[in-house]
C-alpha cells in the first residue's frame, strides 16, 4: 500500500523515478521528446543512473524508457539496439564493468495511431530518431556525471582503417589514464593520445594525421603545431565540455563516444567506497 500511494501519473512522479535509482550519480538523469506518428502526437521519455563502474557491456548503467506509441514488439526491439549500439553502448567513465546494466523500452500504444511495424510505416523515422534524441541525451549525462568528473569528453576518431579501428582507438583513448588526468590538469598533451592509439595497434598515417583538442589543432603532418597553439588549446580544456578529435589519415572508418576527465575525487571517492 505504501509504494501504490507512491505511484503517479504526472510528471511529479517520473522525476521521483530518476531520483530513486541514483547510487553515487550527483543528479538525477531525464529527458523526453515529442514528435508526430502519422497525424498523432506521441513522446518517448526516459530516465538512467550510472556514475562509476561505467563502460556497457554489463557495467553499472540502468536506463528505463517509455513512449505512448504503438510499435509492433520485433521492430521495437531492432529499435532499441540499434539506437542503445549508438549511444549508451559509446558511454565510458572508467572502463570498468561489474553485473547489472539494462536498457528497456516500453511502448504502450495510448497514442492510438496505426502501429508501427516496419521502417516503411508512417511515423517510423520521426519514431527512432526520437528515441534516440532521448538516449542521447541520457548518455551524455552519464559521461558528465562520472564519479569526480570535471568535463564531459567527446572523442572522435575518423579516417581510420576501418570502423573497427576507429571504435578502438577511441575507446583507447577515452579509457587511457594519462589522456584522462592530462584532461583535468588541462594538458594539451597530444602525445598521450598519439600514444594509446598506437598501443592499441591501429594503424596511423603519421604524415597525415591530426589531433585537434577542443578545436585547436595540436599535431599534423608528423609534428607539434607548435607553442602558441597548445596554449589556445589549453584554454579550451578549462572548459566543461571539450572534444577530442583525431584524424588517423589512415582510410574512412569513423566512431565517437563519450567519457569524462579523470580527478583526485575520482580516487577519493572509489578509496572510501565499501559494499
């Protein structure tokens, strides 16, 4: 009786939900999107938790979404994973994993249009990109809210090899110790990137590779763009969302994802942590 007094229809209790799963998460993690299905207006909202142990692939990650639109159950599960591969699974804090993440999507019709059954049926493309646009977001907040995070880290990597490359050395790059610690000193160091790429065996084109941090680029064409622009850069990293962008010269693969810098409190906070 107590939890059925707990339940809510309005947004009210959608807002409790995403407080109630946080562990060591800072703040509580919604976001929602409307969109026309045919003639109907419909929504998808969501919520998620997840701070440290953070990296898909059971890591301590939940998310939990819902929409009013009518999808058919198999084309609602392709949804799902092709949007969940291109967001939530593109999350690292720390690279570390433990037993417990999950992604669900319910859908539950209350819109009242024409299912959904097909990439073809009115409203599908309007329909992923919606959920999308709400894992997106969700997964961004993940990565900003990294136990002791400072910044929310993009990394891309394009022209690599190939797309398995690409997703490899970024995820190199964005799990790497020192690139992580050199984020939240504010170091422009481009040879700690250039470094954990090639530890991961990807394959470089070093005549023509550059690496680029919050827009500045710092390396190209084999050599250090020089002083003046690992200050400009340097400036860039003091801000709280930054990106690091490498070009392998090395092929048309490309992958992105997101992570955080690496703090003292990350430590902190992991060293005082008992179950």
């Amino acid at each position: 009786d107590v939890y059925k007094r707990q339940l809510s229809a309005d947004v009210d209790g959608w807002e409790a939900a995403a407080d109630a799963i946080r562990t060591t998460d800072t703040f509580a993690k919604r976001a929602s999107a409307r969109f026309k299905a045919g003639r109907r207006l419909v929504g998808v909202s969501g919520v998620a938790k997840g701070s440290g142990m953070v990296e898909p692939n059971m890591a301590t990650m939940l998310a939990f979404l819902v929409t009013d639109a009518a999808v058919e159950p198999r084309y609602l599960k392709g949804v799902l994973r092709r949007v969940t591969d291109e967001t939530f699974n593109r999350v690292t804090v720390d690279g570390e994993t433990s037993t417990s993440d999950s992604v669900l999507l319910f859908a539950s019709g209350a819109a009242g249009h024409a299912p959904i059954r097909s990439s073809r049926s009115p409203g599908a493309a309007r329909f992923e990109e919606g959920v999308h646009a709400v894992a997106e977001s969700l997964a961004k907040d993940l990565a900003r809210d990294g136990e002791g995070a400072t910044k929310l880290v993009t990394v891309e990597v394009v022209r690599a090899h190939s797309a398995a490359d690409a997703e490899r050395g970024a995820r190199r790059i964005a799990n790497s110790l020192l690139v992580k610690t050199a984020l939240f000193g504010g170091d422009p160091n481009w040879g700690r990137i250039l470094q954990t790429v090639g530890a991961a065996e990807v394959r470089v084109n070093l005549e023509r590779a550059e690496v680029r941090l919050g827009g500045v680029a710092v390396f190209r064409r084999g050599a250090s763009a020089g002083p003046r622009a690992r200050a400009r850069a340097g400036r860039k990293l003091a801000e709280p969302e930054i990106e690091i962008r490498v070009d392998l010269g090395a092929g048309r693969g490309s992958a992105s994802l997101w992570t955080c810098d690496l703090s003292y409190d990350y430590v902190k906070i992991n060293a005082e942590y008992t179950t």
